[in-house]
C-alpha cells in the first residue's frame, strides 16, 4: 500500500509543463507580444503571501526554461520547507516576455500542490504522537495524481497506491458480487487475489466488525475501517490483533481526526487532502532591468 511517489521525474514535469501552456498560451501571448520589446529582461520574485508549506518549484522552473531556455534561477526555499508571508522561494531571471507568458502556468502549479502541502501538514500535526500515519487517496485531479501524491508527501503525508494498477484494494461492491461465495466473499476475494496478484498486497474494505474478523482471518495485508466511529475503530483493532495493518477512512475532518487516530489504527486515509486544498498565495514580483 505505501508505494512512495518519487521524486518528479524531469520527463513527466515536461509534460505536465507543455500540456499547461499549450492551454494557456494558445497561438501566443498577444497582449506580451504587442507590449514588451522582444530583448527586455526582468528580474521576478516568486514571494509567499501567506503561511505555507511549499511544492512544485521544478515546474514552474520548467515553465520558464520552456519559454526561455537562457533563463537563470535561484532558489531560496525547497519543496517540504515552511515559508512564512514575504519570504521569497525563487529568484528568475530572463526575457520579460518569458516571465509573463509563464508566469501564470508556473503560479498555478506551486500555489495548488502548496495547497495540498499545507493542508496535509496540518492533518501530519493533528494526529502527532500517536501511530498513525496520514494516507492520501486516489480522489485526484485527473492528469496530476502523481503531482498530488508527490505534494501529500511535502507536507508530511504518506502515499496510498497510486492507481488501481498497484495494490489489490476489496471494495464493497467487489464483495457485493461475491455474496453467494463460500465460506464468504471477503475470503473467496482475499484467495482469488493471491492467485492472480501474488506479489500485490491486498487490502479489505469492511463495514462491520464481522467484516473486519473475516478479512483478518483470510489473511489481508490490510484491512480499510469504513466509517467507522472511534469507539468501533478501537474494537476492531482489538479484533484484528496486530493480524493486519488497518486504516480508517471516511469523512476525516481536521477537527476528528485526532480522535480517530487515538483508536490505535496504523493509517488514517484523507480523501480532502487532494479533493478540498485550497491553492495557497504567492505572488510573481517584477523588477524590470
């Protein structure tokens, strides 16, 4: 289940990079194209306006580069790292024109997944000292899963699978197809997997108390607690006696999360983490040369 998203890879951050542009930039920036002097350059700040904890500098840097392959920058701050309001995370310098083309593309990027940075940093600090860990989900903007994962694991989170492809993940609607099975559809399910996947882990959603014995006695590596008030959490890891690992999941708010997270459950999944961040302020500052 915990599969770390690496770091960006340069191919998948160009990418993501000419598939921005291409939306914004169109056939060409034609306000900056009847404006701007085709040799001017500029100096811009990239500054923090607001508390945050930042993500995604290497794409904004890469929007620039695409538009300016000359332009220079300087970094004063690294993707993971708290930046207070006016502290300055990257320096550029290149072609004015370069600067403002991208300039949106290349705030778009670090104001969202800093968004997601810091909202994952405050649910990492709720549940400090306890054992639980902070899972993102697969409730991702289509296109930027990997952007997402990468910035949950900035602000301190840990990745769940990256996609359906990773990790055999029982869902109810698996066991809603498998009910006639014997003994029972959670067991009939975690043996199928096994076949088919060996080297996958496997994990059960379960409902119920009885759920959450019967994936633990088939043997899933992991066992998802749905819904799950913490009293009830606490019981099923009672019954699931260090068998499996389990997560709890379902409607976690930063206000219940600690409580959850106090029932002695190992990770506590957070689909808000990428479905709800709100992209953080930072601002692009000109200084013309």
């Amino acid at each position: 289940m915990l599969r770390l998203v690496d770091d960006l890879d340069t191919q998948e951050i160009a990418r993501a990079v000419e598939l921005a542009l291409a939306e914004d930039v169109g056939s060409g920036d034609v306000t900056t194209q009847a404006t701007i002097p085709e040799q001017a350059t500029a100096a811009a700040a990239m500054n923090a306006r607001e508390p945050l904890v930042l993500a995604g500098l290497a794409l904004a840097e890469a929007a620039f580069r695409h538009l300016d392959p000359s332009v220079r920058f300087e970094r004063f701050a690294r993707d993971g790292e708290r930046l207070g309001p006016g502290a300055t995370a990257l320096m550029i310098r290149g072609q004015t024109r370069a600067l403002l083309t991208g300039e949106r593309v290349a705030l778009n990027f670090v104001q969202r997944l800093s968004g997601i940075a810091t909202l994952t940093a405050r649910y990492v600090e709720a549940v400090a000292g306890t054992r639980a860990q902070v899972l993102d989900t697969r409730k991702t903007t289509p296109g930027w899963r990997r952007l997402e994962k990468y910035a949950v694991r900035c602000g301190g989170g840990t990745n769940h699978r990256i996609g359906l492809y990773d990790m055999v993940l029982i869902k109810d609607n698996h066991l809603a197809a498998l009910a006639d099975v014997e003994p029972n559809a959670i067991a009939a399910a975690v043996r199928a997997a096994r076949t088919s996947f060996a080297r996958l882990k496997v994990e059960v959603e379960a409902d119920t108390l009885e759920q959450a014995r019967q994936a633990a006695d088939a043997g899933a590596d992991y066992i998802l607690l749905d819904n799950m008030p913490p009293d009830r959490l606490r019981e099923a890891v009672r019954i699931i006696a260090g068998r499996a690992k389990t997560e709890a999941s379902g409607g976690v708010r930063l206000d219940t999360i600690r409580a959850i997270a106090e029932s002695g459950v190992d990770f506590v999944s957070v689909g808000a983490l990428t479905h709800s961040a709100t992209a953080v302020d930072l601002g692009l500052d000109f200084e013309v040369s």
